[in-house]
C-alpha cells in the first residue's frame, strides 16, 4: 500500500540519538541498574495547587469536551500572563491553548509556511524541529550557532541566509540542547531582521523560567516583532508537569484563527479538568517555579566544575535550561560509540547530540533532571570512564 509523502517529512532522523536510550531502557527491564540523563524529564514533584486543581475539576465532573482554542479563562489568564511579564499588550484573541508547546509549534509552522518556502533554524536545532518544518513542505534552512562564540547567534550570518523564499526564523532560548540564553541585543537584532525582510519570528520559549545567566526577555515584548511574533510555550519543564501536555501558541488574533481550525482538525480541545486544573498557576508566580530554576542553575554548576576534570573531554556550562553539554570528540569515540560504551561499562545513558546538527557532533547532552548526590554519582563515573580511556590509550 502507498502512504503519503508527509510520512518521509515526519519520521526525522537520527536514529542512533535514542539508540543508547532504547538500550538503557532494555538494560533496566532486564534487572541492571541504570542512570538515565538522557531525556528533560523533571524530577521534582509539581505544586500541590496544580494537582489539586486538576483533581477538584474531576470530582466536579468536568471531563467533556472544552473550547477548541481552549477554555476562555484559561486564555485570558495565559493573555494576562504575558503581558505582566513583557510589558506588551496581550489578549485571549491572541492566545490558543495546545497540546504542549510542541503542538503549538507543529500547528503555527503549518500556518505559516508552505511548499517551497524556507525557514531559518539555528543549528544546532531541537530534535523535532527538522520534522516540523519538514512537514509543511518547506526547507529549513540552519545557520550555525558557533561553540566559539557560546553558541550565541551570529546575526549577519542569518540574515545572509535570508532569500525570497524565507518565511520565518525559528528561534529558541534559553536553548536546547546547548543551554544558551540569547541577550536583549541578539534578540532586538533578530527581530529587526524579521521586521526588515517581513518574516515571521518563531520563539519557542519553553524555559523561559530556567534562564540562569541573564533574564529571559520574551519575543513578544520586542516592538521590533510587533504583528510578527509568535511564540510557543508551555508549562510542562518549569512547572515539572510535562505529562499534562499543556501549552500554548500567542500569535496575532488571525493567526491564532488558523492556529485553532487546524487544533479543530487534530485534537478538537483538550482536556478541561487539566486546563482548569493550571489555571491557579498560570495566575501568579509559584515559589517551586523559582525553586526548580535555582537546582537546575546549582546541579548545571556543580556537574561542569566536576566534569571539568573528565580527561579528553570539554564541558559548556549551561545558562539556562535543564542540560549540559561534553564535547567527547577529543577521546577519538565519536558521541555515539561513547554513550555506548559509557552505559555499558558504568551504566550511565546520555544522549548523543549528532541529531541535532553537524555543530553539535561528536557532544552529548546530558540531562540534569536528577537530585544533586544522584547526578554528581554519576557525573564522576563519566569521569572515572574518560579516566580509564586515558589509560588505555
């Protein structure tokens, strides 16, 4: 039987990147002890507000069908949301509750590109952004982030990447998996490129609680990106909830339009006693927020001052996010062939980053999302590996 050309856009690559963690998965089911720092899933227990409000939804007998956009209070409180945190102007017209913030990405690429347009993503990229733009029929088109310069934009590289074709540029900070938090200027700089060349500017700005080197600052309170940004965010790593599968995708009020016609067509609404369940959190600033931001800027710390001392290997202090980068490459093992034999010898998995883009190969990504003695216990047996490479070579 035939499929449709879309099942080659979406199947992505990299298969070796899940390979160490399909692997670690088998290991554990087969009774060995495994550390799993692969995957940017929260340790921490969500606030009891939010747990509690979702179950309270339940006991009301709240479990049908909720407004395809997404409950209007909930709306109205992502709005107001915003705009206390930007300064800019921001109403529920604007605002579609989605399935995490990767289906508001998915939905908002699919409004925004087509067959033949490109989109400027900045290498390395999240895993499924390939996907993503893939899916619309347009190119993405990467545009490195150099380790030279801490993985920070080079502007004029990307507007010299610009071309009639170009629709948007796609953006994330802080940044997965290099944990980069981009400044005032670089953002400023690439919103002009957008108002200039009249693109779209795509923020994906799902960390933005974890901002550790300086303060997030929002493409949405860029005047620069007036009627042009759109960003997509979510709950799921600030509020350690990721399984409630809650985000959204701020736009334009008739972006937003398309944005919820195609949700009508996808997943008609999402769940009701979730959404009221977040609702108490999406109203005021939890102290766990700021609590899980301060582990994860203390165990980013702690874990790059202990694998400073892995021989053959370089270490990128994170400044924001839930991950830290090694570069391995000096050992000789590419990143796959050492998260292999890491997990084989000291049963530690860690994510090689090839996947992501060529500026990233030969790195692993590894997770911080666990308590600070579990992490460090397995921070010093990937010392003690690149100790005994060392050795025999």
């Amino acid at each position: 039987m035939k499929f449709s050309p879309l099942v080659d856009s979406i199947a992505g690559g990299g298969a070796d990147t899940w390979k160490v963690h399909d692997r670690a998965v088998a290991m554990k089911a087969a009774g060995r002890a495994v550390t799993f720092l692969t995957i940017g899933d929260p340790d921490q227990a969500p606030a009891d507000l939010i747990i509690e409000g979702a179950r309270a939804a339940l006991a009301a007998h709240h479990p049908g069908y909720a407004p395809i956009a997404g409950q209007p209070a909930v709306r109205a409180a992502i709005a107001a949301r915003i705009a206390r945190r930007t300064g800019a102007a921001c109403a529920a017209a604007n605002v579609v509750v989605t399935q995490g913030a990767q289906a508001g990405l998915y939905c908002a690429m699919q409004c925004i590109a087509g067959d033949g347009d490109e989109v400027i993503a900045l290498d390395p990229v999240y895993a499924t952004y390939g996907a993503v733009i893939a899916a619309t029929g347009a190119r993405m088109v990467k545009v490195p982030l150099d380790a030279g310069r801490g993985f920070h934009p080079d502007l004029a590289a990307i507007e010299a990447a610009v071309t009639p074709r170009t629709r948007a540029i796609l953006i994330n900070s802080p940044h997965n998996p290099t944990g980069a938090v981009f400044d005032e200027a670089e953002k400023r700089a690439l919103a002009d490129i957008c108002r200039r060349h009249d693109l779209w500017l795509v923020s994906d700005e799902v960390y933005e609680d974890m901002a550790f080197a300086r303060p997030h600052l929002s493409a949405w309170s860029l005047d620069e990106a007036a009627g042009r940004a759109v960003v997509v965010s979510s709950l799921s790593k600030s509020h350690a909830i990721p399984g409630f599968r809650l985000g959204w995708a701020a736009a334009p009020p008739a972006l937003a339009g398309h944005i919820a016609n195609l949700l009508m067509c996808l997943a008609f609404g999402g769940p009701p006693f979730i959404q009221e369940g977040v609702l108490p959190a999406l109203k005021t600033d939890l102290p766990e927020v700021a609590a899980l931001c301060e582990d994860y800027r203390r165990r980013g710390q702690a874990m790059a001052a202990l694998l400073a001392g892995a021989p053959g290997c370089v270490v990128a202090a994170p400044e924001g996010g839930m991950f830290l980068l090694l570069d391995v490459r000096p050992t000789g093992l590419t990143s796959t062939e050492f998260a292999v034999a890491l997990l084989e010898a000291h049963g530690v998995a860690v994510l090689p980053c090839d996947a992501f883009g060529p500026n990233v190969a030969g790195r692993l990504r590894i997770s911080l999302t666990l308590p600070d003695d579990q992490l460090l216990a397995a921070g010093r047996r990937i010392v003690a590996f690149c100790e005994s490479l060392r050795s025999a070579a």
